[in-house]
C-alpha cells in the first residue's frame, strides 16, 4: 500500500506530538472517587490540592497564638512567653526543598531507534526519542513530582506525595531504567517512562508517601 509524502509528513507529525507528551490521564468524573486509605493519625486520605499546605501552616501558627497572647506577669515572664511563641512558630516554618534528581529520560531508549534509521520508518522513531531527549525533564524533590513535557517543554505537570495512592512500574534496560504509572487518588494518572537510576528514584518515592500507599504499590524486586 503507497502513502505520498505529504500524508506520511502528516502521519509523522501527528505521532511526533504524542511522543513529546509525558502522558497523563485526568481524573474520572464528578462524584467518583477512589476508596479512601487512613493516614497517619487515623484520619481520612484525601487528595491535597494546591493551597492546603498554607492552610496547615495557618493552623500551626494558630496553635501558637494562645502561648503568645496569654497575659504575663512581670517582664521576665513576658520574655519567656515571646520565646515560646517564637520557638513554636519555628516549627511551622517549612524546610527547604531538596531535589532528588532531575534531567532528561534515559539515554538507553534512542538505542534502538538508532539502529532502526537504517530502515525508513526507523527515522520516525529516532526523531520522537531525540525530541523526548531535549523537551522532557523529571524533577524529583523533597516536596513534589514534577515533568516537564510537550513541543518545548511547555506544558508541566506537578503532583505531591500525598496525592499518590499507589504506583506501579516495570523495569527496562536490565534494570537500570524503568516505566513508571503513579495513580492518584481522584483517579488520575501520570506515566512516566525511562526513568534513569531507577531503583534510587523510586525508593527515595517511596520513602515520601505513606506506609498504606507503599504496601499496596509494586515493591522493589531485591525490597520484597
């Protein structure tokens, strides 16, 4: 069956697209959720959304107001009520976020592809890895999951650890590379594929989420 070129050019590009993209599925519709786990202190696992960290810290420093309004006696004990507030506000106050590891995919997945260029549909697949080489990033922090995908690296996608209700992966490149699909819990997905020092980055996720969410994600093959 012959294609012109100009309906193979097409065809290219349209796949092409797809390739940049890191893929992620958004969440079901209104009203379906998946079942909740317990967290740490009995309460009930809900995903966080974005603003709920500065609700927390509100409460922390509400927590500390009391100490700091309760009327003293005396200038000393006015000074020792100042420091305790002080100290409890420092609680509150977050640490600095850490990055874990951040860059492009693997380089072990333009192998193959490379050697497909012999070939010419082998071109196509070539393009889409090199273009995954130079537009795709992961970040993985003390705090978040982030990847930056798309034509240019435009479109970004972030998630916190406390939004992950398991993960699931697969190894690629005799087990220094891995696919992994990280499930949230309003049912959204975010795949993430050739991930480099694999085993590094997917303990130092599972040190992050909690114990409910680890127990029922894939376990490290040599942690099992």
């Amino acid at each position: 069956m012959k294609f012109s070129s100009a309906t193979l050019a097409v065809l290219a590009m349209a796949v092409t697209v797809e390739a940049f993209s890191v893929r992620y599925t958004p969440p079901p519709a209104a009203g379906v959720c998946r079942a909740a786990l317990p967290r740490r202190g009995g309460l009930a696992l809900a995903a966080k959304r974005k603003g709920d960290l500065f609700q927390e810290i509100a409460e922390l420093e509400g927590e500390s107001t009391p100490a700091a309004a309760a009327p003293a006696e005396g200038g000393v004990e006015a000074a020792v009520s100042t420091d305790i507030a002080v100290a409890d506000k420092s609680k509150a106050m977050l640490a600095p976020e850490e990055t874990f590891f951040e860059g492009a995919p693997s380089w072990t997945e333009v192998v193959i592809p490379a050697i497909s260029i012999l070939t010419v549909v082998g071109i196509i697949p070539f393009a889409f890895t090199i273009a995954r080489q130079l537009w795709v990033r992961f970040k993985i922090t003390s705090r978040r999951i982030s990847v930056v995908s798309g034509i240019g690296g435009k479109d970004l996608t972030e998630i916190t650890y406390d939004e992950i209700y398991e993960v699931k992966y697969i190894f690629r490149a005799f087990g220094s590379v891995g696919d992994m699909v990280i499930e949230l819990r309003d049912g959204a997905k975010l795949e993430m594929r050739s991930v480099p020092n694999f085993p590094e980055v997917y303990r130092y996720i599972m040190d992050k989420v909690d114990p409910e969410v680890k127990a029922a994600s894939t376990p490290m093959s040599d942690d099992a």
